[in-house]
DNA sequence: CAGGATCCGCCGCGATACTG
DNA sequence: CAGTATCGCGGCGGATCCTG
C-alpha cells in the first residue's frame, strides 16, 4: 500500500511530475498562491473538487511539504515556501493557457482571483508600490494587495498594508480594463474606476500591465523555424 | 463518448491542464524538445510507457495541435510551434524538479538528452555561438546542437551546422563538468574533454552555465516571507 | 456547520497479446 | 516497425455519512 505512482526517471520534469502531476494539485497550489485558505474556502473555491479529493490532496501535499497546516481553529492550509515555488510552473502554465481563453465556455466557472493571479505574467517591471485593488461584485467586495517588486509582482487576497494607491470599482470596471484593454478613463458602460492616492503610481500601474498575450506569441516565447 | 475530462474553469492554468495534464504528456513533449522522434524512439526513450497510451497521447496531442505526424515511412513526430512554446512551463517543471535530484534513484533510468535540456535553464545568457556536445558512452556517441543566443539556449540532439566549437569527451566527463561543478581541467578519473575550434567560445561556455541549483533557492524563485 | 471520512461506479492507466 | 485489442486495477467523481 501506500506506494504512489512515479515515473523513475532521473530527470527533473519527471521528479516535479511525480509530485504536483495528479489532478488538482497545481490549481490547489493556483488559488492557495493568493494567501491562506480554510478548507471550506477551497472547497468552494474550487468548483468541481469533491470533499474526498480535496482532503487526499492536502494530505499528501502537506506530506511532501508543499503546504503547511496551522492547527486552528479554524484550521487554515498555507503554501510552503517549497509550495510556493512552484509559482514559476503555474505562471507559465497560464502563459501558455491563455491562447485559449478567448471567451468563457458555458459552464465555466469564473473567479476574480484568477484574474488577479494572471497579472503577474503581465507585469512588466521596473516599479515599486504596494497598491490596493477593490472589486465590487454583487453585493461584497474583495480586496487584493498587490506589491509591485523590480522584476516581480505579489498578488493576495488580503487589505493592503499601508498602500500608495487604492484602486475601487466594479468587477466589470476592471475587467475593461486590465482584460479588454480599455483605456481606464473610458469605461463608461461598466462603471468607473475611482482611485485614491499617488496619481503618478497609478500612471506607472497602467504602464506597467503589458497586454493580454491572447493568442499572440509570448514575450518569452521560444521561435520555432 | 469522445467527452475529455476538463475542470470548467475560465483560467489560462486551468485551460492548460486540461490539454497537458494528463499523465505522460509533458514528458512526451520534453523528450520532442530534442528533436522529432519516432514511435518507437519514444518508446524507447520513455521508459515506462506502454504502448497503447503512447499511441494514445500522440493521438490526442496531434489532435490538438501540440503534435505533427510527418508521413514516412518512417513516420516521425514533431512539436509544432504551439507545443514547443510549452517550453518554458517544461523548464521550470525542471528547475522546480531539481531540488530533489540529489541522486538516481535505484530503478530511475538515465538519459543523458534530459541533462542536456536541463542546461536550458541554467544558461545565463550573453552569448552567441553555435556549439557541438558529442557525449561517449558504451559504444555509441549522441551528438547535440547548442544554439546560444542572447536570451535563450536552443537544444537539439543532432550534428550541429557549423559549429565554432566541438567538445567531446565521455559521459561522465560531461557530468563531471556541467552536474558535479568539476573543473574541465581536472577530470581525470572521468576521462578527458577534448576541444576543437575557437578557445574564446569555449571559455565563454564555461561561464554562461549558471551552478546547478539543487536544493538551492532559484534565481527567480518568490522569497517568501 | 466546518472539516472531513466512507462507499460505490466508472474510466484512465498499466500490462500483455496480437496485427498489418 | 508502428501501432491495435483486451483485460484488471486503481485513481477519480459523485454521493452520503460521520464527528467535533
């Protein structure tokens, strides 16, 4: 009993596999990079997991020490730091996936968060800021810190701590913007944007998002002749 | 029928899972990296795998595009060019994966092609050259193509077309030097490395390879507090 | 009610045998 | 050489049941 499935390759690729390749692990590791989550959290932060399956995972990705498990209660799961190196791979894995996010599919789950996460890719660099972002949806509102480092952007779920700039406006606002590649001052039909704070760090956050890669060849993508 | 298991999800990580996820794929697409195969290259070059799915994931691959079958006899397998931009989702699979490689496993099979990629992602950049490896080993010879370009190490197992530099030399000479930090210039017990061509190249080629980062913390990786 | 555990049916996977 | 066919097992999905 108890022996999992691996490759046996002395490889790399094959080792990483052997640990993040069942199904769910990576997007376990995907909404947990936004911060700390109990197990309800992910349970319903994860449509289409089922209770079994979210409790063997967390139980052996704790066992290979991806994440941590601070007794509560409530309990909460947390990415290791070994967990959340694995930030590259699921950043990469969203490069590549988004030649194919043309449009939601029907029965798609949607969740700001993602979105959020998908920025980093974006992020061009050459800023330092800490900003807030407030999306209002339907009745709350989720706020996300997003501390923008020379060459690396963090992004959770959480208030920001003693933020430059704060950014507020309806889900749809910002989809505009960061998704559609509307101008943030012409967003009339889905509401406005309205911010508080440095105005020259709000210039420097809109510079600072390159575009959607959609289908187009990825900044870092290899050419193939 | 004909119904794939996806996860629903509008997100470009979530999207790629559904394409790549499955078991043997990326494995499948890090062994093309090197070049198009045959089918019963990879059979060979995959230990583990068995017949029916490789036939399988190659069907499934060709049908979404990672993959082209080029019509023999003999019919070989290629990436295409959206199955070779997985590589950068490959290679940090692989520098992830490094932090467990201390040592071969007993069972693990070796193949000196996934040493070979693993170099992509220790390159450093800053060179350009055009560089032949001819790696020894019990009665045969595998000869490799490295293109160093400024940003980007291209990797091929093939003869290299006009090569400044060949350096050839046993296998374990080759992992003396690139995985074993051993000086070329001390690799007695492992055999020698022999040179031909230009001596500034080969200089600027044992610079260019960053250390091999086992269990260390990656350059890029999230310092996480 | 949060945080799981248990049971069952199905399909992805592995092993082997077989075919053009 | 390049696959296809068949079969058993275990990972996975769905549902229900337990326990503080």
């Amino acid at each position: 009993m108890n022996k999992r499935r691996c490759y046996d390759q002395f490889c790399g690729i094959a080792r990483a596999l052997d640990l993040v390749s069942e199904r769910w692990t990576l997007l376990i590791v995907r909404n947990l990079m936004l911060g700390p989550r109990r197990y309800s959290d992910l349970m319903t932060e994860l449509p289409g997991i089922t209770t079994n399956l979210l409790a063997a995972r967390l139980k052996t990705m704790e066992g290979d020490g991806l994440v941590a498990r601070t007794d509560g209660p409530p309990a909460r799961y947390a990415l290791t730091a070994l967990g959340a190196a694995l930030e590259p791979v699921v950043v990469e894995l969203g490069r590549w996936g988004a030649k194919f996010m043309d449009q939601p599919r029907r029965g798609d789950t949607v969740n700001p968060g993602w979105g959020m996460l998908s920025l980093k890719r974006r992020y061009r660099g050459g800023l330092r800021a800490v900003v807030e972002f407030r999306l209002q949806l339907n009745g709350g509102e989720r706020r996300f810190e997003l501390v923008f480092e020379n060459h690396h952007l963090h992004v959770k779920e959480r208030e920001a701590v003693r933020p430059q700039l704060v950014v507020a406006g309806p889900l749809e606002a910002f989809q505009g913007w960061l998704f559609k590649g509307l101008p943030p001052g012409e967003l009339h039909r889905a509401g406005k944007l309205t911010t508080e704070g440095d105005p020259v760090v709000w210039e420097a956050v809109q510079v600072a998002f390159g575009p959607n890669d959609w289908k187009g060849a990825s900044a870092r993508a290899t050419a193939s002749p």
